[in-house]
C-alpha cells in the first residue's frame, strides 16, 4: 500500500540535511567522529513516557533493555540498529525502540552488535543470532521473538532469520523492517530516480559502508549478506515500512515481491514524502505515529 501524506515539519530530514553538509565538508572525519554524529540519530525522536531503560549483555552481547509499564514480558522486539553496519547504536535507537515496544504492548533489547570496519560480515549478523538463542534458551519462545530493525539493522533482522532457518533452528514469529538495505551492489533504480529527494543516502555513502562491511572477503551477492538473493520459503511474518523519498525504496519492494513469491504473508506501507528510515519522528509528526499505529495493528492481528 501507498499512504499520501502531507509533511508540514521533518524533523529527521533536518537532521539528515545537517549530516550530509557535514559530510560533503568534513571528507576526512576519524570513524570516532562518524560515529559521535550518527549517536545523533535519536533527536528527532520524542522521548516515550512510562518506559524504563536497563542496560545488559544478553547471548554475549550488550544492549539496552526497553520495558513499557505493563508490557508483556513474554514476547520480545529483538531490534538491531541502522548506520550501514558501522554507525549507530543502542542508544541512538533506544528511544525508537521503546516507542515501538509500547505500542505494540512487548519489551524490546536493542543490541550493540559489533560493527564494521573493526568487524566485518558476518559479526553483526552472529550477535544478533547469538541474542535470538540466548532468549530462546531463557524461556522467550521463538515466536513471541520479532526480528526488527531499521536500515543496516533492517538487513540483520532478515538475515537472522533466514541464518536461523539454514541453521535448522526455530525463527521468529515476525520480523518488521523500516527501510532495510539490503542490496550489496548498489542495483536498484531508486538510487538514480530518488536521489534529488533524498536527504541523506548517496552511491558513494553506501559504497563507502559496503567496503567496510564485505571487505574483499564476502561476495555482495551472498544471501545472508545480501538477503535479496536469500531463499524465503518458509519465512515468517513480514512488515516493510519505507519512505517514498528515500533512494533505498525498491530495496523494500524488491524484498516484498520476492517474499510473496515464496508465500510469505507480506504487508508493505510506502509513505510518501518521507524520508529513510521516517519513524524516528515517533511523537513528533503524524506520518511516524500513524506508521507504529498501523504496526501495532497488524501485530495483534
């Protein structure tokens, strides 16, 4: 589906704005500079109230604990963080997380997966596996498990599952994806045809965090790297959120098309107007709120 919308304050594309002219003239930033301006991802982010945060290593891996008064504690947002695999955090999500967790009435544990450079594929992707058990093996059953995640963190919460599935291991109940980059070879036509609109994503960006995250090890072409080339036959339940916008559009309809041909029950909302990753204006902008409303829904459905 295709939701109009109109955007009278963008809080996130501000933002994305105050990056890229960052960016475009500040070439030679250390990666401890990088990161410190992407750990500002969460201002355009509304803090949620009744959550509380609980920081903890769960599977060997640390993270930050979401936990909504009154959440069902039985089921678990497993969520992994965007930033092309060597940007972002737990804590520039948190507040994203525990929007999401709130309305969908569950606790979410947003990981620090190791990233790329220092950690290269497939270091996230074994964290974010790593987690999954780990809960598994502590009492969350598989399917009360959701797969999330937003960007780079959108890839991983897709490959966890199909890296579980070849593993013949239990998967998720549903995974949910906001903007998930998926595409290693820079393929898509919506990085040509959506470049003028999109505040943030370039070719040269996403070549930059391709190199850092495959090296000359890993072939972009691999399935639990590059999830568009993966096999989705028995894959759990999809929800694909993207930006009308954003370059990285038909990275989300490229997987949604693929994802019905092997039977997957696929819900995909394009948002017109809106930018990467677009609900972190959560509490901020009726497109954002609207969107974790929709997710709630097809949750509990």
């Amino acid at each position: 589906m295709t939701i109009p919308t109109s955007v009278s304050q963008d809080p996130l594309k501000d933002l994305y704005v105050d990056w890229s002219e960052i960016l475009a003239t500040q070439p030679d930033l250390t990666m401890r500079l990088f990161r410190s301006i992407f750990d500002e991802w969460h201002q355009p982010t509304r803090e949620p109230e009744g959550v509380t945060y609980a920081e903890e290593t769960v599977g060997g891996v640390p993270g930050i604990w979401c936990r909504p008064l009154g959440a069902d504690t039985t089921k678990v947002l497993l969520y992994t963080h965007g930033g092309g695999f060597a940007v972002g955090s737990a804590s520039s999500h948190r507040k994203l997380a525990a929007h999401i967790a709130k309305a969908l009435g569950v606790e979410a544990f947003v990981l620090d997966y190791r990233r790329a450079p220092e950690h290269p594929h497939p270091a996230g992707l074994e964290d974010t596996v790593s987690v999954f058990i780990a809960l598994n093996d502590t009492g969350v059953a598989a399917e009360n498990i959701t797969t999330i995640g937003d960007s780079a963190g959108g890839n991983l919460a897709v490959a966890t599952a199909l890296a579980l599935k070849d593993r013949g291991k239990p998967l998720p109940g549903r995974v949910i994806v906001f903007s998930p980059w998926l595409d290693m070879e820079n393929a898509g036509e919506t990085l040509v045809t959506n470049d003028v609109t999109d505040a943030l994503i370039t070719v040269p960006l996403l070549e930059g965090m391709i190199a850092g995250v495959l090296g000359d090890q890993t072939s972009p072409k691999a399935p639990l790297a590059n999830p568009l080339y993966g096999d989705f036959t028995g894959f759990p339940r999809l929800y694909i959120a993207v930006g009308g916008d954003e370059s990285l559009l038909d990275n989300s309809t490229r997987l949604a098309t693929l994802a019905e041909q092997a039977g997957v029950d696929v819900t995909l909302s394009v948002v017109e107007g809106q930018q990467h990753v677009f609900p972190f204006n959560a509490g901020r902008t009726t497109p954002a709120n609207d969107e974790i409303t929709r997710i709630a829904t097809w949750y509990g459905a």
